[in-house]
C-alpha cells in the first residue's frame, strides 16, 4: 500500500521515499482503477505520473475527482470541467446547475468545489463551499440542503459520507436523496476531513475554523457512537486536520497533521505509527495499492 501525500512543496511518496513536483504546490491527488497517479500541480496543470495532461482553462484548480474512467477538475468559482480527448472542458450544464444563484461563501466570497467523488454507478457527486452536494449524472442535481457546510464528501460501497462544518457526519444511503446527521460521541460537531476503512468511518472534528484542538474519530460504517482515537496519534492537534487530509483503503488509513506528520494505521484506526514529520504543509492524502 502506497502513502502519498500532496504538499505546498511537492508530491511525497513517503514508501518509495521521492518526490515529484518538487518546488511546486500540489493540490490534489487521487489514483485511478489502473493504478495511476493523477495531481493538481500549480493550481493550473492536471499531471498523469509524469505527464502533463491538460491545462486548466479557467480561474484555477480546486480539487480532482478520478473514477470509473473519468476525470474531473473542480475550480474556484465553482466550475467543473471534465478530461475529454487530452482538454479540460467545462461542464455548461454545472454551470446553470439547480440552486447555483445561492451558492456562497461564509467570508462573502465567491464559492468553489471543495472536494468530488464518484460512486460505483459513475455519478459524480460535487461538494460546493457553500452550496451543498451537487449529484451529476444525466443531469445536474442537488441532494443534501444547499445551504449545509460541506467539507468533503466520499463514497464507498453504496453509501455517501459527508463532513459537515456544523453537524458532524452526514450519512446517505440512497444516493443523495436522504441524508442523516450525527455527532454521537463527539465533543465538538465541526468536521473537515471523512475517509472510509473497510467497517469504519473516520473523521476530523474540531471547535472550529481556527481551533487548536484537532482530532481524529472513528465510527462503524452502518451507524453508531465516535470513539476518539488516540493510541499512536495526538490526542490533540495544533489545528485542524483539513479536508483531504484523512485517507483509508481496506485496513489501512492515513492522517496528515497542520505541523507536516503523517501517521498510518493498518488496523483501521486502532493504533498508529508515525511515519513522517517536518513535511511542508499539506494538501491531500491517498493510498494506492499498486501505484
């Protein structure tokens, strides 16, 4: 399994122990079905391994989608654009989607896609800060409440998991349709970052925006109380655990700290290793199998 980690400064791989991209700010990245790395580099390349693909055609990149043979890039401004024949072209239906007259930012500023994910039937689900989660597939649709703050969303296995910047986890098992809420268990309901292990959820929840008091929890997938998890990683970071920043496949999970620590687990949380420190500030976390 193969940790690597997007920074300010390059792509670390922190198994093979390289890094790509080095001197650049990678925003993103995300590994393929075929095993292949695809980053967000400079806030305006989309690379494949050592390829440049495409460049990003307007405003700038905000967040990648990869799944199902797609490709997807999110932008300030909340556009999306979508890999077609080696050119990033924009989604025109994204772009007049339902509700988007509302979407917003809390500074008053203008909203961008914050994080995608793609589900086993090729629905691309866009989380849009602030705007809710956006369903697209024959068209464009909304799901949970436009006006809910979304940090991130994933989906595995049929379910969609959410982090809400005001209520913990959101939970849907009907793609979208209906969602659930929890903070069970947590002492603080404002969430960052979800990932999923093969019978958990895990999520970043802090007080806020500008906490000192960061930490990763752990629930079952199909409901139930958060346990904070401690054994091998700090009971408190110095901040939040953003979003991208926790990262599961299988057993395995990942979490990336604001002061450049990366920590592993193989036991879906229980306990932890360090296995980086000093890394400059990071941007995304995965794992791959084969990459």
């Amino acid at each position: 399994m193969t940790l690597l980690v997007a920074t300010q400064d390059g792509l670390h791989d922190l198994d093979r122990g390289t890094i790509v991209h080095e001197g650049r700010d990678v925003t993103a990245v995300a590994v393929d079905d075929n095993g292949a790395v695809w980053a967000l580099v400079g806030l305006e390349e989309l690379w494949r391994g050592d390829e440049l693909v495409a460049k990003v055609p307007i405003e700038y990149g905000t967040a990648l989608g990869v799944g199902g043979g797609q490709v997807a890039v999110g932008t300030a401004g909340a556009h999306l654009l979508r890999l077609e024949s080696g050119e990033l072209v924009a989604d025109e239906a994204f772009d007049v989607a339902p509700t988007r007259d509302e979407w917003h930012t809390p500074s008053g500023g203008s909203p961008a896609v914050r994080s995608m994910a793609f589900d086993s039937s090729g629905d691309l689900f866009v989380n849009v800060h602030v705007g809710g989660i956006i369903r697209g597939g024959a068209g464009w649709d909304p799901t949970i409440d436009l006006f809910t703050d979304v940090h991130q969303v994933v989906a595995g296995d049929g379910t969609l998991f959410a982090a809400l910047g005001d209520a913990g986890l959101a939970t849907s098992r009907d793609a979208g349709a209906t969602w659930s809420t929890t903070t069970d268990g947590l002492p603080a309901a404002y969430a960052r970052a979800v990932a999923v292990t093969a019978e958990h959820v895990l999520l970043s929840a802090s007080t806020g925006p500008f906490t000192t008091e960061g930490a990763v929890y752990r629930a079952p997938r199909d409901g139930g109380r958060f346990e904070h998890l401690t054994d091998g990683i700090p009971e408190r970071f110095e901040g939040n655990v953003d979003t991208g920043w926790v990262a599961a496949s299988g057993a395995t999970a990942a979490v990336a700290g604001p002061d450049g620590e990366v920590f592993r687990s193989r036991d879906e949380g229980s306990t932890w290793e360090t296995v980086a420190t000093g890394l400059p500030t990071p941007r995304w976390v995965t794992l791959a199998d084969n990459a």
